[in-house]
C-alpha cells in the first residue's frame, strides 16, 4: 500500500476503529456503555408498560358509567 492510500477517508476510518476495538479501555468503555445502554432501554420500556397499563385501567373505568350512577342518585336522593 502506497502512503497515498493511507490517506483515502476509508482506509484512515478503518484503521482508526480498528485501533480502537483493539485497545481494551476502549473496549471496557464500550461493554460498559453497552450495558448501561440496554439497563436504560429495559427501564424505559417498564415505564412505557407502567403508563399504558394505568391508561388502560383508566379507560376501562371510564366505560362503566353505571359503577358511578348509584353514587349520584344516592347524593342527589333527598333525606
């Protein structure tokens, strides 16, 4: 390989990621980053679950009018 092709974008992208999958801080900061990666994305998507399940509940409690009709008449009812 001649210096020339040293110097093409691609050649220089390679051998820089190249370098870095080799040296092992960048490594361990790429398996740590995997990990707190995936830890964010399971808590999240827990939260997503927790929030659709609530609107859920909530939708079905909305549905039943009739679960809230004896508590009016019995307010509206006089004593």
């Amino acid at each position: 390989m001649a210096l020339e092709d040293y110097l093409e974008p691609e050649v220089a992208i390679a051998v820089a990621v190249t370098a870095a999958v080799s040296s092992p801080p960048v490594r361990k900061a790429i398996r740590k980053g995997a990990v707190y990666g995936l830890a964010g994305l399971l808590i999240a998507r827990d939260k997503v679950m927790a929030v659709a399940s609530e609107a859920k509940q909530g939708i079905k409690g909305a549905q039943k009018p009739e679960a809230a009709a004896p508590a009016d008449t019995e307010a509206a009812a006089p004593s």
